[in-house]
C-alpha cells in the first residue's frame, strides 16, 4: 500500500486525493491541515506525524504561505521521501531554497507539477517535471497517479511559465466561452439553463472531436462550415472581431504575469 500525504487540503488537493484513493486500490491517503475536518481520509494531528507516515508527500498549500510549510517541513524530509508540489508559481529553485538542508532538496527529490481544476471531475491537465533525484518507477507512478483524472504531461521547466496560460488558466477562458454563447441563447429564446447545458456540451463535443480525430482543429472548422452557410457568417464575424487575436494576446499576457511574479518574490 503505497502512502500518500497531503500537506493542505483545500479544493484542488481534496479533488486530487479524493480521485487518487478512488482509482488506485493500492493507495492510501492521510493529510495535515488544521483549518479541516475530513472524514474520508486519515487526518494526522501534526506535520511531523505526517512525514513520519507518509511515502510521497504532495504539497498542495498556498504558494504564499508555501515558504513557511516548508522551512517547517524541511527537517523532517527523509531522503526516501518524494515531494510532490502543486503550489502555483513555485519553481524547482525556490522548492530547493525553501526547504535548504533537507535531504530530499539536495537529491532533487521533487515534481513541480501543475493541475487545472477540471481534474475535479477527472478531465483535468496535469503538466509536470522532475528533479533529478526521481527514479524513472517514481515519475511514472505520479504520471499514472495524474493520468487517472484526465491528461498527464511531462515538459521541460522552461515551459512551466506557459502552462497556466495554455491550461492551468485556461478554463477560465473556456468558462467565458460557454456564458457568452449562453447569454447568446437565452437573448434568442432559450431558457437560461437549456442555454448553457447546450453551450458546454458543444464545447465538450468539439474538445472530444480534437482529441479523437488527431486532425487540426482548423479542419474540423472547414467540415462544419458549408460554403455560403449560416456558420461561415458567424466564423467571419469571430475573425473581424479578431476573436483569435485576443485569445493569444490574453494568453500570452498570463504568462507575463507569471513570469512578473516570480522576479518580484525572488
């Protein structure tokens, strides 16, 4: 039975743990947070007691508080343990700084990984990367551990920065989408729920088509669009209103806010 420990369990580290103890029978999962009470998993009564147990540690706390759980943490990091953080913007180098002379810091023993927060219903995308410390059986049990609750990638550290633009926030431009399309609707007639449950189940078709067909979603547009149809007109409309255009200016505006951030805390 392998043991995993969450140090936080706010909403993203209880959809992790609730979907890792689900879909893995050899996983058993405890946590360290005072601020909850949850009758599902093992609740341990300090930190250390929590290291004590626990194989593989995920640290799923506020990036700003995350300096301070690990100076608590860091003497209590076993070199077998493997650290597992999903605190955004908390990189490789400041994982190594905040837990200084731990042995799990000086092996490199750590996954910098990042989830949306669609893994809450097992749709997610999870991109990560490894310390050097992590064996090749390790990395794939986190893979696997991710890949349960959707799409689990590894990438290189210099593309961190880009993931929230590309995923991490991304669902908040997917959100805006769906309101548009179902303020849309109701402006035409549709009750407002009819109007949504249609917006989000044609954006989750038309994901599903992309993933399915491996064909560039720019076909797929061609084979909706008939020549002189009414989609046409509502895609040309998109375009003059410069609807892509906006959607990587936006995009890359995240990640400059990203990369901002980490100048000004370091």
């Amino acid at each position: 039975m392998k043991k995993i420990g969450f140090l936080g369990l706010g909403n993203m580290g209880l959809a992790l743990a609730r979907g890792f103890a689900q879909s893995n029978s050899d996983v058993e999962v405890g946590f360290f947070d005072p601020a909850v009470e949850n009758a599902d998993f093992r609740k341990f009564a300090s930190l250390p007691d929590l290291a004590q147990w626990a194989q593989t540690l995920f640290l799923a706390v506020k990036p700003q508080v995350c300096g301070a759980v690990c100076g608590q943490l860091a003497g209590f990091l076993r070199a077998e343990h493997l650290l597992v953080s999903i605190a955004a913007g908390v990189d490789a180098k400041r994982l190594e700084s905040f837990l200084a002379e731990s042995e799990a810091a000086k092996l490199q023993r750590f996954v910098v990984a990042m989830p949306n927060t669609p893994m809450m219903v097992r749709q997610g995308v999870c991109c990560y990367y490894c310390g050097a410390g992590v064996s090749a059986s390790e990395e794939q049990f986190v893979h696997n551990l991710f890949a349960g609750l959707g799409l689990a990638k590894k990438v290189s550290p210099k593309l961190m920065d880009a993931v929230p633009a590309i995923s991490g926030s991304a669902p908040a431009y997917v959100y805006l989408l769906i309101r548009a399309m179902g303020e849309a609707g109701v402006e035409q007639g549709f009750s407002a729920d009819d109007a949504y449950e249609l917006a989000a189940q044609t954006v989750l078709g038309s994901a599903k088509m992309v993933l399915s067909s491996k064909e560039h979603p720019a076909v797929l547009q061609d084979k909706v669009c008939s020549p002189g149809g009414s989609t046409i007109e509502a895609v040309l409309r998109l375009q003059q209103e410069g609807f892509a255009s906006a959607v990587q200016r936006a995009m890359q505006d995240c990640t400059n806010k990203i990369k901002k951030m980490k100048k000004d805390e370091s």
